[in-house]
C-alpha cells in the first residue's frame, strides 16, 4: 500500500498542516495487494470482449455479457459455479461477413451488445451475429441445467433495429414496460444512427433516417425512462449520447457536442407525416466545460458515461455525467452533475431553427403551433389521445426543429471532478449514495482506460460549488486494460470488467486505515469510523457514542483529542 502526498508548505502550523493534507491524502492499492488484503476476486475469461454487467439481486447471479457468450456466476463470489451459454455466429453468416470484407478475428463473431431484465424469469439479449443482428429470449433457469451450454441460431430471433451490425459503434439500450428503446446504428455500414422502440404490442417506431438534424454520427451512451410529473401519461424516455453538431458546421473539423433527447412513451407516430416515426423526439446541448479566463473554456464534449441517481424524491434524480476531451492535444477528463429540473427546463425553452443551407443556425422567433412540440398526449393538453391525433402543423414542426436553443449546464456551471494531463482517461462511472456519521455522501466509482478505478467523494463549498477529494486508486486489473463495464451490487460489492474478465471489488476496508484515530479520520472515507477502538465501517442503524468521521467543518484532530486521544494523534505523526 503506498500513501501520496501532494507537496505542502512547511511554514504551515502541524494543525493545519494535518488538516491541509486531510484534502491531498489518497491511498494507491496494487493489483496482487488488493488480493493478499482479501479485497478483490478476478475471474479471468478469454473471450476477450466484455461489453456489460448486469446484477440479479433476487437470485444472487451476475450476467456477463462478451463475445460469443453468455456467462453466469455467483453474485456473492465470481469464481463460484461460473456457466456458460455459448452463442457463436452461424457458419454460413460468418463465411458472408468474410466475403464482404471483414476481418474474421475482429469482426465475424457474435457481439453480445444488449442484456436487459425482461421479465422475473427471461432475459432479452441481442448480438451483431457476424454483421447480422439477432437477439433472444434467455430463462434464467437455463444457467442450473449444465455448466456449458450452446444457443442455437433456431432459438433466436431477427435483430434489425434492436442491435449494431458494427460491434465497434457505440450502443444503448433498456427495457421499460415490456418494449425495447435502443439506440443504435442500425444499417451494415453505420450510417443510420437511430433510436427505436421494438418488442411489445406496438408498432415499432424510430427516429428519422438519414436526418442530420435529428441524428448525425450519433454515439449513444444510456437510456433512461424518467417520470417527470405525477401524470403517467407525460411519461417520458431519455437518451444520452455524442454526435457531430450540425450547428457547428463550418468550425473546422468536426465538432462534437454532447446531447440529451426524449421521446413521451405514448408516442406512436403521427397519421400522414411521421408515420412509425417519433412525433415528440426533442434533443439538447449538454455542456462540461471549465471556464477559462477572457471568456475561454475547456469543453469536455464527448460523453462516455451516464449515471442517475435517484434520491427521495424520484421525479428529481442528479445526473452524473463522464466526459472527455474530443482533442487529440488535450488529454482530460471530467465529472459534471445536472439537476433534473435544469434538464426540463432546456426542453420547454425556445428552438433552433435554420431556413436553408446558406443560413446559420438561430432561435425560432415565429409562432410555436399547439399543442407545443414535443409534449405528450393526454387529458391535460387539447385532449388529444394519441399523437395521431396531433395537429398537421405540431407534426411538421417537429419533424422540422428537433433541437433545442437552451444548453443544459452543471451544477456550479464547472465540472465536478476534472483530469488533464494524466496517463489515463476515465471510461465508465458508478455512484454509489452513502449515509455517513456526519451525514450523506456520493461516492464516485471511476474507471479508467489503464484498468484503475478512482474512488472519490465531493464536499459543498460556498456559493454553491463542491470540492473532490479523491480517496483510493484501485488497479483492479494487473494489466492495465481498459475498464469497459461496472456494476454495483446491493452488498456493497463493486463489479468491473476489461478485456482480462471480471473483478470482485469490496468497495472499503476500513482497517487499512492504520490504527489510530487520526489516521481512520483523515482517510475521510464515508463507509468507515473510528469507533473508539478502531477504524470500522460505519453501521447507520447503530448509533454508537463514540463514533467520529471527518465533515466539512469538523476538525478531526480535535476529535480525537476530545476522546483522549493524544497519544494517537503523535502516533500518527511517527506514520
């Protein structure tokens, strides 16, 4: 274990001192000691393609989804009783790929890119197939028959729109209420980003295609339903993703803008426009960037992650966004987080609008038709019943303006968490909501494109800004591949996935701390306390009188003076 130290001043007071390295102090775990403290479990696999985990509470598995398979394993242990469901690309579909002029190793095999909960017993999971999409109906009962097994192409069924032909494009997809949202490129030779809505009793429905101003380049990145009102019938889904910015055209090069859209769920399409083509799709800039001086900033434009965070109130979750440079000169990263209410309100402010191709991109100063573009049928609004219902008018303009003037800005207007000049780049983000002694904690879960994973929280400052302080680097991988996947589990257990497998990760070990107060106190971790014995986790439900823990405005030291702890205190001096 190594402990980093940022350099300080030594004219500082050894009080203040202390409390100055309390905000530089992280702690660095290696790969071999994280498995000799009993803190991390590898499952190595050879697949080689790891594209997501996905946590079944109920039964105690976790579902691997890579290439050419399927895996099942012990939610509690991932080395115990590992299956596997073996899905390859038929033959004849393999031999087509290579015939078209993929490369066999890299492309003409079965991609596994979708894995969502159905139902209580099912699993829907999709694959390239070799560069011919297809997805089936998997039993969770399947994993108890045999440790191997293999899925055969007469089990599966057509994949077109619900899954990339292209393993290497950027994909997004969730299951809300039986029906299948993706986001993907949805043609042989991805030119066609898309969203669709498949599976259940309706028609399926997509964006426009081959529409620059719905979608251009598009690389998607999560989808969300979210409830915005008490109204099911406002309901709406969310997609998360980056494209190129058509109203940035003429900057040279490409310029690449992050976005959120939406979609009302009882959006079925219009009647003589837009027929099984979104009538409420609408989308928004959303902007990371660090303000510079003269008016200057450093965006962080291309979104690589999204976590939602719900808290009590469900109608206002903090989105976590992970974002890095698109500049191959700049090498950073950055956290931003959005209020749910700043989202809504990008979508009900003015439009966008261009008249032709010679025309730079404005706001629309004409009459906006009724109902408003973008809002979804039901009693509230004209009592329309369906978006068939809708005026021509709604319907031509929204096929015509589908972009937002508003941007949606962060919290603090600046980035959260921000990483320039570093060996890595950040690739995946969990949040995990933590009840400390001193109150509630957001820990950031980071992973990396060298293996790592950064755990750290953010404190509120004055005027509304937040302050990270980075607790752990964790190299979960002992070759340093990139994190491509994680998932939390309800036990505390932190899942991540690379090209090398899976790993187990505790998410604290409090006694690593060290031995005295001031050292469990400076560690600042909201999982641990010291209990007047020890540096321990930190049990919500047992209100034990000794417990301290660092806050914000809390002076650790003194704490631990106050418990007669002197002695500890020059202890850690000596550390």
């Amino acid at each position: 274990m190594l402990v980093h130290l940022l350099k300080f001043q030594p004219s500082l007071p050894t009080l203040g001192l202390m409390l100055y390295l309390c905000h530089m102090l992280f702690f660095f775990f290696s790969t071999a000691e994280l498995i000799q403290n009993g803190r991390l479990l590898t499952l190595p696999l050879e697949a080689g393609d790891l594209h997501s985990l996905l946590p079944d509470e109920d039964r105690r598995r976790l579902y691997v989804a890579m290439k050419d398979n399927l895996l099942s394993t012990s939610l509690d242990d991932i080395t115990q009783n590992p299956r596997k469901l073996f899905w390859p690309a038929s033959p004849d579909r393999v031999q087509e790929c290579l015939m078209a002029g993929k490369d066999s190793e890299l492309d003409c095999a079965n991609f596994l890119r979708v894995l969502q909960p159905f139902n209580q017993t099912h699993l829907y999971v999709c694959g390239t197939g070799a560069f011919n999409p297809r997805c089936a109906f998997i039993a969770t009962s399947i994993f108890h028959q045999a440790e191997y097994q293999t899925l055969s192409y007469s089990q599966t069924e057509c994949g077109k729109g619900k899954c990339p032909y292209d393993p290497f494009q950027k994909t997004a997809s969730a299951v809300v209420d039986g029906e299948l949202y993706a986001g993907i490129t949805s043609d042989f030779m991805s030119r066609d980003s898309a969203f669709f809505r498949s599976l259940g009793r309706r028609h399926v429905i997509r964006t426009e295609q081959y529409d620059s101003t719905w979608l251009q380049d598009a690389q998607f990145v999560r989808v969300a339903p979210l409830s915005e009102t008490d109204n099911p019938e406002d309901d709406k889904v969310y997609v998360f993703f980056t494209e190129r910015a058509q109203e940035a055209e003429g900057a040279a090069g490409k310029v690449l803008y992050s976005r959120v859209a939406r979609v009302c769920k009882n959006d079925i399409g219009g009647q003589r426009s837009l027929v099984n083509k979104w009538s409420t799709f609408q989308k928004a800039r959303m902007v990371c960037s660090v303000p510079g001086p003269d008016g200057l900033q450093t965006h962080f434009d291309q979104l690589q992650d999204i976590f939602i965070l719900h808290g009590k109130d469900k109608k206002n979750p903090l989105i976590y966004g992970l974002f890095t440079t698109s500049s191959d000169i700049l090498n950073g990263s950055a956290v931003c987080v959005y209020r749910m209410e700043d989202v809504v309100r990008a979508f009900k402010g003015n439009f966008l609008h261009k008249e032709g191709p010679q025309y730079k991109w404005a706001e629309f100063t004409g009459k906006v038709p009724y109902p408003r573009p973008g809002t979804c049928p039901s009693s509230t609004y004209g009592s329309y019943s369906s978006t068939r219902e809708y005026p021509d008018d709604v319907i031509f303009f929204s096929r015509t303006h589908p972009l937002l003037q508003e941007h949606v800005l962060p919290l603090g207007e600046r980035p959260l968490l921000v990483r320039v000049g570093v060996h890595y780049k950040f690739s995946k983000l969990l949040v995990d909501r933590v009840e400390a002694v001193d109150g509630t904690y957001d820990v950031l879960f980071i992973g990396t494109d060298s293996g790592l994973v950064l755990k750290a929280i953010h404190l509120p400052r004055e005027h509304g800004q937040s302050q990270e302080v980075t607790l752990e680097q964790l190299q979960v991988f002992q070759h340093k591949s990139p994190v491509t996947a994680m998932a939390l589990s309800k036990k505390k257990w932190l899942f991540v996935g690379s090209r090398e497998g899976v790993s187990q990760l505790a998410l604290y070990q409090c006694e690593l701390y060290g031995q005295a107060c001031a050292e469990c106190c400076l560690a600042r971790d909201p999982y641990c306390t010291w209990d007047g014995h020890a540096c321990s986790p930190y049990m919500p439900t047992v209100r034990r009188r000794n417990a301290r823990h660092l806050g914000e405005e809390e002076d650790p030291l003194t704490q631990c003076v106050r418990q007669g702890g002197e002695e500890q205190i020059q202890r850690f001096h000596q550390v």
